[in-house]
C-alpha cells in the first residue's frame, strides 16, 4: 500500500541487542561452562525469565536471590553472568555503524527502544559507539515498562512527540514489531544491515548508490 506523501517518515527508532550490540549470553561464562552447559542451565533456571525480570527494572540482587529459590547454584551462575555482564557484548552488528551515520548525516531523526537492564545498560554504548549517535533511547529497565507490551511505545511517542505513521521501528523480533504495527508504527524485521538499508531506501530515508552515482 503507498503512503500518503505527507506521512513520508522522519524518524526511526532502533532497537539495540542484536540490531546495534551483539549480545550472547553464554559469553560470560564461556570460560567456565560449555555452550550446551549454558543451555542446559538456561533451560533449567528459565534464565530467559530472569533477564526478563531485570529488563522490566527488578533490581538484579532480587532477580538473583529469586534464581537461588529453587537452587543455589543457579543464584552463584546468575550473580557471575550479571558480575560479568559485558563479555555477553560481542561488538557492533556489522554494517550498522555506517547505516547510523548514513542517517544522521541525512538528517534523519534517531532513536532507541530497548528491553534492557537499567543496572547493565552503561556497557553498551562502550562496545557499539553508534549507540551514541541517537538522540536518546528509552531502556525498559529505567521505566518499568518491557516491549511488545504497548504502553513502551505509547511512552516512546509521548517522551519524543512522535506521529507514529511517520516512525520506522527496526526490532529482531516479529512480536516487538507487531505490537508497534497495531499502534500505527511502520516495522522493519531486522535480519542484516543490508536488508534494513534496502527497507529503508524503499521508505524515501536513504537514497540507492544508483541515485547518489547519478
């Protein structure tokens, strides 16, 4: 469907793990447990619910006492993966650095919207520095509030005064982008660089190297 010309976006709000900041986390414990030991572990503790807990804004001494409940070696793995938090950060996502500043030397406006511990959140622009190139972000862990759920991006446009037909949201996973979708945001799948530079030269906000040769 084409967009009405007066709703060519303006703005693209980013997510950050796995879009900007590769993020693995088994890297933490590498040197102590194998990546099946890890998975185990993961399964057993329900680590995913955990990380949860601390991207909604529980403080991590809670979140490591409620892993210790059912075991306590799963409360002394939690407790190392948080103490040594950013070796799970493996770098920016390729081609993303360049693609950031592409935008911004575009004039477009830029943004973050990340689940994300309030308590970690501080490694992240050290080991992706087009992190800093956006305008602000807002970190689920500071507002107590987790993506898909809605009232993040009711926030989001209230914080930034954003129209939402007028926002590219760039997430990883489809539920993050179907939620912002039901609220009027244009979603972009991350999968590659590539591809999201293909998506956004289709959205009017980068020009193709055909136009820019000629």
């Amino acid at each position: 469907m084409t967009r009405p010309t007066d709703l060519r976006p303006t703005t693209v709000v980013f997510d950050l793990g796995n879009v900007l900041i590769g993020w693995d986390q088994t890297g933490p414990l590498a040197d102590r447990m194998t990546r099946e030991e890890w998975n185990d572990f993961a399964a057993e503790a329900d680590f995913g619910m955990l990380n949860t807990l601390a991207d909604r804004g529980v403080p991590i001494t809670e979140v490591i006492a409620r892993a210790a409940e059912s075991d306590s070696r799963h409360g002394e793995i939690v407790a190392a993966y948080y103490d040594r938090f950013d070796l799970s950060l493996t770098g920016p996502i390729q081609g993303m650095t360049e693609l950031v500043a592409e935008l911004k030397a575009s004039e477009v406006r830029l943004l973050g919207l990340s689940n994300w511990s309030a308590e970690t959140f501080h490694h992240a622009p050290k080991v992706a520095p087009a992190i800093n190139e956006l305008e602000d972000i807002v970190v689920s862990g500071r507002e107590k509030l987790i993506k898909p759920a809605p009232e993040i991006f009711h926030l989001l446009s209230r914080r930034f005064d954003l129209v939402p037909e007028q926002t590219v949201f760039v997430d990883d996973l489809p539920a993050n982008i179907g939620a912002a979708e039901q609220l009027g945001f244009i979603g972009l799948l991350f999968t590659d660089a590539r591809q999201l530079r293909d998506d956004l030269i289709g959205l009017g906000l980068l020009s193709s190297p055909a136009a820019v040769e000629n």
